[in-house]
C-alpha cells in the first residue's frame, strides 16, 4: 500500500507488484492538529483496505519535505504538514496497523515509482525534478535512493541556478524553485503586471494580483503576452541549468520531469533541451534521457508503494549478506 500525504489532501491505495493502481481513496490532509493527523492516516489505510478486500504486506508513506527515512521520522519544520514535523511516523503507524511501514520524502518515493513502474523502468540511474508549488527531488544512482547524510540528499530545487538571484523561501539565492516551481512562476509574474492594469494575466486573475497562478502565466505566455513570455523564458532557461547540473554532476540514465507544472512544461521540452545544452556536456546529454511527466494523482500513491517495495529488498538483501 502506497500514501502519499500532502499539503491540501492525502491519498492511500493498494498497488500490485506490476505498478498497477488496484483502489484508493482521498481525504482532506489535517495539516495542524497531530492526534487527528495520525487518525487521518489509519482511517484512508483501513478504507482502501476494506475496498481491496485483501491486507498488504507493508506500507509505504510520502511525506514533504525532509525525512530520516532510517528512523521512519518525520523531519521539521514540514510547512506544509506541521502536524507531522519530528513524529516518528513509521513507528507509530506501525504499531497502529500492524505492518512494517516505511517513510521517507515524497519526490524520493516518486523517483523510487518512476525506477520501478514509470519512465525509468529498466535505469539504473533516474533523477526525477518534480515541479508543483515548489521543486522536489529524488536521486536513485545504481539502483540506490541517495538520501544523503541528513535526509537531504536530492533537495535539488535548492541549488541555486543564479548564486546572486533573489532570495528563496528555504533562505537561499537564486534557487531552481524560484523560476520553475508554481509558487515562484505566479510570483514573478505579479511582480512584473504590478501597476498594469491592461495585462492578460491580471484580465484573467480579475484584476487581483494574488490570484494569479502558473497556469494563467504559460496561457498568457502561449498567447504572445511578453511579460508572461519573460517569465516561462526563465523557467525554462533555469531548468535547462539543472538538467546541466544533474547531467554533469550524475550523468544519470533518465531525467524525468513531473509534478503539477509538468502539463504545462511538455510543450516546452525542446526549448528546456537548448537550455540544458548551455550548460550540459554534450556527450553526457546524449546519453542521459530527459522525459517530461505530467503530474498524476496516482503518480504519489505507486511511488509510496514502490518505496515500501525497495525497502522490504533492501531489508533482505541485509539479511542474506549477514547470514553469508
Ligand atoms: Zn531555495
């Protein structure tokens, strides 16, 4: 079984060992209260298992943000999900349904369920940039999820494409979320229609700047608006400096780019790929694929259950080395 908790709702679903979706369910994440939270969990878990009719064999969580996945603990601050920040989530969880549970960051989980089940089947090597209303990552080198040495290992929406662009929510400079990420597009694009009561996104917004979004911003962009067409340059000139970076630095089989703002990226993928060639050495783009996406519902619920999955071989792959 695969959950992935996030900031608006949290999904459950039981998945078969060929990546299929069998049934899941939906509910609204309680994000403050932490009693409620956990309830929350056990609740969807025990509703998806009662409409499959059979019991899984464990149970994996995604979760934002950071996570010591060795202790199943949830890291803080989680903004979006206070509720959870430093529960141990996994042990907890645990002892409430009577599996083995496995928790770890969403996008890690998401890169484990495109290795297993989505566009890097059969990879040794995929990184996955996911972006929604920020930029998540997952790394999997030779078959391995990077976690790093406090849980932040592929926190790649924070390195920094511009070291003396503005400041980002996480503290740092000219990050990749601040030109890819939902957030960071419908933010730029209000800067910049500041005062122009005649611009097309804030026509569509109806004249309030707070409710322009990322999408009105690729429309308005599609439409010849050239404040839009400025901003979705520079998502598009910034990702190309990312898949450089990974490219470079990993040189991985597959780049798979999803997430919410994927939909609207994918008419963008040659240009994101000139922007990548800037920066990317060219015989290591050749051999690294670069596919984009878009964003599904499920995509969170098998990549959940794909973590549980790597864990549950990990597990056993330790017990054969310690009995030979
Ligand atoms: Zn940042």
């Amino acid at each position: 079984m695969g959950v992935d908790v996030g900031g608006t709702t949290t999904v459950a679903g039981v998945v078969a060992r060929d990546g299929d979706v069998v049934a899941d369910a939906t509910a609204p994440t309680e994000r403050l209260n932490p009693g409620r939270a956990l309830d929350g969990v056990v609740a969807l878990i025990a509703q998806v298992g009662r409409q499959v009719g059979r019991r899984a064999s464990a149970i994996g969580i995604g979760v934002p943000g950071p996570v010591d996945a060795r202790r199943g603990r949830v890291g803080e601050p989680v903004t979006h999900v206070p509720a959870l920040a430093g529960r141990a989530l996994g042990a907890e969880l645990g002892r409430r349904c009577g599996l083995p549970v496995f928790v770890d960051n969403d996008v890690n989980a998401l890169a484990l369920g495109e290795l297993m089940f989505g566009a890097g089947r059969g990879a040794r090597s995929l990184v996955v940039l996911a972006a929604g209303t920020g930029v998540g990552a997952g790394i999997v080198l030779d078959g391995r999820l990077v976690r790093g040495a406090a849980g932040f290992g592929g926190e790649l929406g924070h390195t920094p494409v511009k070291f003396d662009g503005p400041r980002c929510f996480c503290g740092g400079r000219g990050c990749l979320a601040i030109y890819a990420s939902g957030r960071g597009i419908a933010e730029a694009a209000r800067a910049r229609t500041a005062g122009d009561a005649g611009s097309r996104m804030l026509v569509a917004a109806g004249g309030d700047p707070m409710a322009i979004t990322a999408a009105m911003v690729f429309r308005a962009a599609g439409e010849g608006d050239p404040v839009a067409q400025s901003v979705i340059d520079e998502t598009c000139r910034a990702l190309g400096a990312a898949i450089g970076t990974v490219v470079n630095g990993l040189n991985p089989d597959v780049v798979v780019i999803t997430g919410g703002v994927a939909r609207s990226l994918a008419p963008l993928e040659a240009r994101i790929l000139a922007a990548a060639r800037d920066h990317a050495f060219a015989p290591a783009l050749a051999a690294t694929r670069v596919v984009i996406v878009p964003g599904d519902k499920r995509a969170g619920v098998r990549g959940a259950a794909a973590l549980a999955l790597y864990e549950m071989r990990e597990r056993t792959a330790k017990r054969r080395r310690a009995s030979s």
